[in-house]
C-alpha cells in the first residue's frame, strides 16, 4: 500500500498536528461525515426559517401563487395554501434532518472503525471545523 497524504485535512486536526491517511477511503469517509454534517446544517436552519415563517406569518420568497381577485374569499383562500405549503415544507425537512442524522450515525460508526483510534481527534476538529465552513458561507 502506497501512502496518500491529504493536505485539506491539515486544516482540520488541531494544533499543527498533521495526519496521514494510509489509504485513499479514510479521506472519503472522513469527507463523507463532513459533507454530510454541513447538509445537516444547512437543514437544521432551512427548518428554523420555516418555523419562523409560519409563526410570524410571512411569505418565503420560493413560495408563489396566482390569485385573480382581491375579495376576502380569495384573500384566506391564499393565507390557508401559504400555511398548508409551509407545513408541507416543514415535514420534509424534519424526514430528511432524519435521514442525514441515521446516515451520519452510520457513517461515524463506519469511520470509528475504519480509522481505529484516530477517529475522536477527526471527528472533533471535522465538527469545529465545519460549522466554521458553514457560517463563513453565509
């Protein structure tokens, strides 16, 4: 087995601690649970958008309807979609936070295995690290 030296995983492990992954798989697995923990985020604030829509009553911008006519009918038929399609939306997003939550459980279990000891040291600066990546987005 030939060794591979990751350099973007330098920036995530502690201290100046450099690490070497003995095989190309573990830099996957360790990318996987990253990317996975950065969807999980993105979702965790897509829901709370959602919450807070509903309860303040406000219209996000990626919801659009056509109503022809101004009456009062038209106006709490309107209201109602506007609720029942954030509803909709909230549901989703509570199915698929999860989703990502059993495929980051599984995929930590599956890297605790792969990477022996190493894991915690990983996991923890992957974790920092990420929600650093995340907020630095926006």
């Amino acid at each position: 087995m030939r060794q591979l030296v990751i350099k973007s995983v330098q920036h995530y492990l502690m201290h100046g601690v450099t690490m070497k992954f003995i095989e190309a798989q573990q830099a996957k697995l360790c990318n996987t649970y990253k990317n996975t923990r950065l969807k999980l985020l993105r979702t965790n604030v897509a829901l709370w958008f959602n919450k807070i829509c509903r309860f303040k009553h406000l219209k996000p911008n990626y919801i659009h309807f056509k109503i022809s006519g101004n009456k009062l009918q038209d106006k709490k038929t309107t209201s109602n979609a506007l609720r029942f399609r954030i509803n909709q939306e909230i549901k989703f997003l509570y199915c698929k936070r999860q989703n990502l939550n059993t495929q980051l459980y599984h995929l930590h279990l599956e890297c605790a295995n792969y990477c022996n000891g190493a894991w915690q040291h990983i996991q923890d600066s992957v974790d920092s690290r990420s929600v650093f990546i995340y907020f630095r987005m926006f």
